[in-house]
C-alpha cells in the first residue's frame, strides 16, 4: 500500500513564556495552552499514521521476496515512519518542557501575587461573576500626591461603600457661608449661612435644593430681616405655629420678624424645594 504521509504538526507559539514577565506572561500562557490542546490531537494523528505506516511496511515487508519495488516501498515507508516517530517523540519532549516551564511560571507568578505586586489603576481588578462587562479599578493619579502611599482599611464587616454625594448634608452642615447683603441663598454654599439685607423689602429665594426624596435643611441666621419691611418667602413656604400647626404665612403663625437683631431659622424640604418648613429658633 501507498506511505500515508505523516499529518502536520501545529509549531509551538513562540516566543516562548518568561515566567518573571507579567506584561507577557499571561498571553503566552494562553498561547500555549491553546497550542497544546490543539496539540494533543495532532499527536494522536502523527501516531495513528506512524502506526499505519508501520503496518504497511511490516506487510509489504513480508512480501518483499516477490518484488523487488515493494522492497523499496516498505523501506521508505519504514524510514519514513522511523522519522516521524522520532519527530513526534521530539514535539512531546519539547511539550513536556514547555508544560513543565508553565508549571514553573505559573507558581512563580503566584508566589510574586502573594508578595508586592502594584497593578496600573486603568485596570480592573474584580469584575461580575455572573455579568464581566461589570467591573471595579482604583483611580490613583486624580487625588493621591505624588509619592504618597495610601493605606486601606477594610473593616470586619460587609456592606455599600458611601460616597461624598451620600453624606452631602453632614459635610454642609458643618460650612457656614456669609451672604451679606444678599437674600439669595444656595443650598452648595453650606449648612449655616448669615444673610444680612439692607433696609426694606427682602426677598429671600433659595436654589440647587437636592433632589426630591431626599431630607434637606438649611440653618439660617437673619440679620435684621424684618427692617423695613416684612421679608417674603417663597410660593409653598408653611410656617411652624407653636403649637406646631403649620401656616401659610409667618404672621399667621405669630412670628415677628426681628427689625435689630438676629432670628435663627431652620428651613427643610423633603420635595426638592417645593415645599419649605420654616421653624424659627426663639425661646
């Protein structure tokens, strides 16, 4: 019969993993790994073939007394399968080796993880076990000075990590702002602000309220308010009363603006700035 030529082997990926590398570590390993599977059933086949060869050779072997030609055939098959055989022993030797330098990467990799390792903050460094496309990293370069290692903390204990934006209302309550003379008051500006308007009529408005849900309040020291002229308020302004019944007006709920002198009030909303509690800190 005709000599099977031997299949193709797959080269191995070069080149080749350097363990004490991570920038090309995990590639090559993935190179690798990928070569070897694909590998395995190559091998299978450059032995089945070795296997087949050696069968033709063996019978045309037998049948060498008759035709010289045959003769010739099994000989080449024979050397041809004597070849290939010495090339798949190779390829596994170098597989082996491969393997084995794998192995040795990849426990050195691990032993370096366990050790000081800095990854790039534009890397992630967790992600969704359930959806990748879910991912964390630390940004380092916005806030850290440079030189400057941070230590963190984790307490024993799990839950949400809260950010600035949660704790708005206690970073503010602790900034007082000076208006002066403006009755315009900005809720960013901070938790205590003075406003002190000249004399007549005072307008007071407020702005950049948060949002609507969320509990808001603005302490207010009014310098002289009532000078002039009764100060208005807001459409959707009520008034706590002091039996606690709330008013639509400040006189309805039998406040007396100071004409000399400071009134402390405490102004809150829970919808965004709509509606505005006013309660007047007198004793």
């Amino acid at each position: 019969m005709a000599v099977v030529p031997p299949p193709t082997i797959t080269p191995v990926p070069t080149p080749v993993i350097q363990r004490n590398d991570r920038t090309t570590f995990s590639n090559r390993v993935d190179a690798f790994v990928t070569w070897l599977i694909l590998a395995v059933t190559q091998f299978g086949a450059l032995a089945s073939n070795v296997f087949g060869n050696a069968t033709d050779a063996a019978a045309s072997a037998t049948s060498a007394g008759t035709s010289l030609t045959n003769a010739n055939l099994a000989k080449g098959a024979a050397e041809t399968a004597r070849d290939a055989a010495q090339t798949a022993k190779g390829l596994a030797e170098i597989a082996k080796g491969l393997a084995e330098q794998a192995r040795d990467a990849a426990a050195g990799s691990a032993a370096m993880a366990s050790g000081i390792v800095a990854f790039v903050d534009s890397n992630s460094i967790a992600k969704g076990s359930s959806d990748a496309s879910k991912q964390v990293r630390f940004e380092c370069d916005t806030l850290i000075p440079t030189g400057t290692v941070v230590p963190l903390t984790v307490p024993a204990a799990g839950g949400t990590i809260a950010l600035l934006s949660d704790l708005q209302e206690f970073v503010r309550s602790m900034t007082f702002y000076d208006n002066g003379t403006s009755p315009a008051v900005n809720y960013n500006n901070g938790g205590t602000q003075r406003v002190a308007p000249p004399s007549g009529a005072k307008a007071l408005t407020f702005t950049n309220w948060p949002a609507s849900g969320k509990q808001a309040s603005q302490f207010l020291e009014l310098v002289n308010i009532g000078l002039g002229g009764t100060p208005t308020w807001p459409g959707g302004t009520r008034f706590i009363r002091y039996d606690g019944v709330l008013q639509t007006t400040a006189a309805a709920a039998n406040i007396a603006w100071l004409s000399s002198g400071t009134d402390y009030v405490m102004v809150s909303t829970r919808d965004g700035g709509t509606t505005l509690i006013v309660s007047v800190q007198r004793g």
